[in-house]
C-alpha cells in the first residue's frame, strides 16, 4: 500500500470533465497532439472554477479589482496514444494550496475507464496590478479551500 | 482571354508569404483542416500589415487612437488536398478598397508551383470606439492604396 | 412576409450545439477571432453527425469504404463582437442536399437570445479512394434527408 | 561560477528560431497563453529536424519504416508575460540523449535580448509499429549525436 496514495488517480476532491477531441487536436496521424492535453488543462481549470461560482472571465484576470491568476508553470505526461473518435474524461483536483499560489492536478482518462492516459499539472500565481506576485484573492482562496477539504 | 483577370491570380499588387503547416493545423488524417486556411490568413494580413509599415498590434486595434479593425466576413474554397509536410505559398492582394473597409484576396499555391489549392477572401471594416462603422484611419488607406497600385 | 424565410434563422430542421469559448479562441483584445467560428462550425457539424447516429471518426474519412467528406468551401459574416465570458448556441441546419455535397448552415446566437451574432456555411463533398467526387454514402444521404425533411 | 552551466541558457548546440505570435496564441488579455509555448517547443523540434535532414513528416511517424517519434512528457515554466506584437526568440538544444529517447530542451528569449521569458523541455520516445519504446533510429541517433556534440 502506498502511504502517498495511489499516483494514478487524483487526491481529495475532484471535478470530472469530458473531453471532445476536434479536428485540430491531432497530429497528422490521428493521435492527440501533446500540445492539445494543455489546451485541455486550462478547460479543466476554466471548468472548475465555474463549479465553485468563480466566473472564468472575472478571474483570470480582474482589472477592477486588480488582480490576474498567469499560469506559471505546467508539465503533462503522456502514456497511451488517444485517437480522433475517442472520448476522454479530465479529473481535475487542487494538489497544492498556498498564500500566492495554487497547483492542479489533471488526470486523463479514457471515458468510463480507469484507463489514465496522461497526467499533468499546472501551477497559477496571483498577481497584482504590476505582475508582482501577490495574495490569492480571499474568494478565490475559500473557494479553493473549501473543495480540496483537508488535503493541504 | 478573359477580360476580368485570371480567376486563379491575385490581381496587382500582392506579397507572397511562406505558411508552414504545423501539428494542429491537419485534420486526424493528415490533410490540412478547412479552418486552418483562415488562420492562415489572418497571418497573410498581419504579414501585409508589417511590409506596409503599419505593425499589426498597432492596428488591428489602437484603444489611444480609438479605432479598430475587425474581420466582419470572410470565405474560402478549397481545391486540393495538402498535407503534413507541404509546404505553400500564400498570395495576398487587395480586392477591394472602400471609405470604410478593405477586402484582402487570398491564393494558396503549393510551394514553388502554379497549382492553386486555394483561394479565398476576407473583409475587415474600421470601427470606432462604440464599434460603429467609420473611414478607414488615414494612415492605413494611404498604405493601402499605394500598395494596391491603380487597381480601385 | 418574406416568403424565402427570415435570413436570421435555419429554416427547417435544425440542432442547437452549445459554444464554449476557451482562451486561444479570441485575438489580443478579448473578442473571439473570426478563425475560431469555423472551427465551432466544424464542432457543429461533429454534433450534428453524432446527432444522427454517424460518428464523425467513421464518417469524415473511412479508408475501408473508400470515401471522405473533406470540406471544399466555407463562408462566414460577423456582425457583433463576442467575448471571452459570453456564452453562444450555434444551431446548424442543412441548406442544400445534393448527390454529391450537402451544404450545412449555421447561426450563431448569444446564449438564450436571438441575438445573431455571426453567419456561416459550409459544403462538404463525397470523394472516393482518387479524391474524385462521388455520390454521398447511401446512409449518410438517407439520415441527412430524414434530418432535413422537405426543405430540398 | 555553477559548475553545471547557467540554467538561464542552452549548453552545448543549438538552434535559434524565431517565434511569431499569431491571433489565437494570446489569452483574451493579450498576454501568450501558455499552452501556445508547447506549440512553438513542436515548432521548435520540427526546425531542429528540418536543420538535421530529417524532414519531420518523416520523423515523427514513418508507417513504412515502421517508428514513430512521439512527446511522452513536456514541462515549462513561464517567467514573464509576452504580449501580441513581441517577438521572440526560441533556443532549442537537446538536453539527453538516450539509446530510446530524446529530451529537447527549449528557451524562449524576447527578440534581441538575453531576457528569458519561459524555459521548457520536451521528451520523444522511439516506438516501434506496436506502439513499444525502441531504439531510436540509427539515422536520427547519429544527427542529434553530430549536433549535441560531446554533450551527452
């Protein structure tokens, strides 16, 4: 038994996101192109904050109020080819919550599968009006907090 | 000997721009994907833009001198497959400019060819900060009209 | 009354896709980029195949029957900007059924509105194993037909 | 003095390629999107391949020699915002050369200057028709080994 839990599947709470794969998504031979698992994160994100009452457009960068959410890092593993035809499910949960910043984990799945096809992460800054890095907004952190429960 | 011009070449003046086809741009079978050519395109337009001295992040829109330049229509038809690992050259001309607007005209050649893959158009219309409808800025229609030579 | 319908509207049978607009979709000022819609409009046509029971893997390239469905034209205006944040319904109908094309409409609407915010086509023809046009497959005839009722 | 070289530049070979940002690189605030960067990491590969001899649409899958070169892994880490109208500059070099895989590894510098902006690296795994890791082959070994020189 693993003391860290199980690498293949996400920790904690997690949202569940299908995956339309679309012409453009390819390589020219038909298999998802890297690339596109990437495009897919940011949906994964962008669809997570829907979930938590976090309006996408509002929050990745917010004028107003001063703030913007940049991504700063990101890396993706890729285990099995995934084809034009196939459907996907992205698992998408919080790994690391601090002050100034927040890691999610992806998990990719072929649909009804427990079949992970590829895994990544992605780490966002907040930063203020002049891209210095700052404090997670208050609402961004609660809600965050509040779906990864005790994990962090 | 048709008294229009030849259907398959720009007319006047144009510039000819290489376009490399990238991982994306193909459909799941390796062929160029329809939506690829705007794309392609736009990038005619920006490279147009540039040789004409008007740097696009400039003019596509300008929030201090309050104008913008969106696309309000475009087509293309397509006559020939291309593939991963083509490469082509693309043909951009002015077909028509107005007070308000200018239709640029688009002919996709395979590299070093004659053969037309294909063709299309775009039309952008200058807008003004309300999005209304307004005359081209006149730095763009002189550059323009110089460009297109006697052709309007 | 118009008595060739309201050019606003799909006339006859037509599905409503929902349109997410995912960061890459729009050009540097937060509007959605006119390229983008002809990939939504592909993502329609996937939707609607789907819709009739002909899954798009299966059906825009099928090398054991020995026939594609490659996309030889397309065409769309824009007539409001649309942003990061909005919400679209695209509806998709059938405008033209012949023995080797079917031409698709599209219209794109602000989320429960009738809002048109942009206007496209597309026509699709049979090729065979040459890239030679042919007849449309009989099952791919037979469900856009009963899709489309007595509009052609 | 860092007796591993200056992680802010390549070591050993590389290539310089310039990177154009093109509408639907950007976030909807103008900024490069991240996913974009992975993108411009596969350009970068294919400009390394096109510079070795090795035509990409060769490389990446060769149905008839029988291998395919796809990414099993990517990261990348982004320092600074880009903005539409910037242009830049990627570095590409090859970081690890093993007898089944390559890892690139990818430096993204505002043009004309030593300011990175955002640092990658990306791994190709040699597969044979089976979809099984395999040597790389000879042909590909040999060119990278000429360019990366006594690095590995």
């Amino acid at each position: 038994m693993n003391p860290f839990g199980d690498p293949e599947k996400p920790q904690g709470s997690f949202i569940a996101v299908p995956v339309s794969i679309h012409f453009g998504d390819t390589d020219p031979y038909g298999v998802v192109y890297f690339a596109s698992y990437f495009r897919y994160c940011h949906q994964g994100i962008e669809a997570l904050f829907e979930r938590l009452g976090l309006p996408p457009h509002l929050y990745f960068r917010n004028s107003e109020r001063g703030f913007g959410l940049p991504i700063v890092g990101a890396s993706c593993d890729f285990y099995r080819p995934v084809k034009y035809g196939d459907k996907l499910t992205l698992k998408v949960c919080v790994k690391h919550l601090k002050a100034k910043s927040v890691t999610f984990g992806f998990f990719f799945y072929k649909e009804n599968s427990e079949d992970l096809v590829a895994k990544g992460e992605a780490t966002i800054v907040a930063i203020d009006r002049n891209w210095k890095s700052c404090a997670l907004p208050d609402d961004v952190r609660s809600a965050l907090e509040k779906f990864a429960g005790d994990l962090n």
